[in-house]
C-alpha cells in the first residue's frame, strides 16, 4: 500500500491532478477545449485568408 490509498481522491481531484501534471498552464478541462477550439478557429482563419490571397 502506498499513502495514495490512505486519502483516495475523488474523480474531479484525481482529473484536474491529471490535467495539471500533462497541462500545467490549464486548470480544467474546459479551459483546455476552449484554448484547442480558438486554435481551430484561427487555423481555419488563416487557410481561409491564404487561400484568398493565393488563388
């Protein structure tokens, strides 16, 4: 046994531990989508502008 299972975690602890040692910039996971989605929508963005640009 280790000290872990003295102090079990529930499972909204147990995600954003999970979350902040992959993302430690990100203290959800819905700030995490919100970031990839606007990321998304400025790719699409900037193909979009490319495209105009070039064709």
């Amino acid at each position: 046994m280790n000290s872990l299972d003295n102090e079990p975690l529930d499972d909204l602890q147990q995600d954003q531990e999970e979350l902040r040692s992959v993302f430690p910039l990100f203290k959800s996971w819905g700030q995490l989508y919100t970031f990839v989605l606007a990321e998304l929508a400025v790719l699409i963005l900037l193909f979009y502008l490319f495209s105009k640009a070039y064709a």
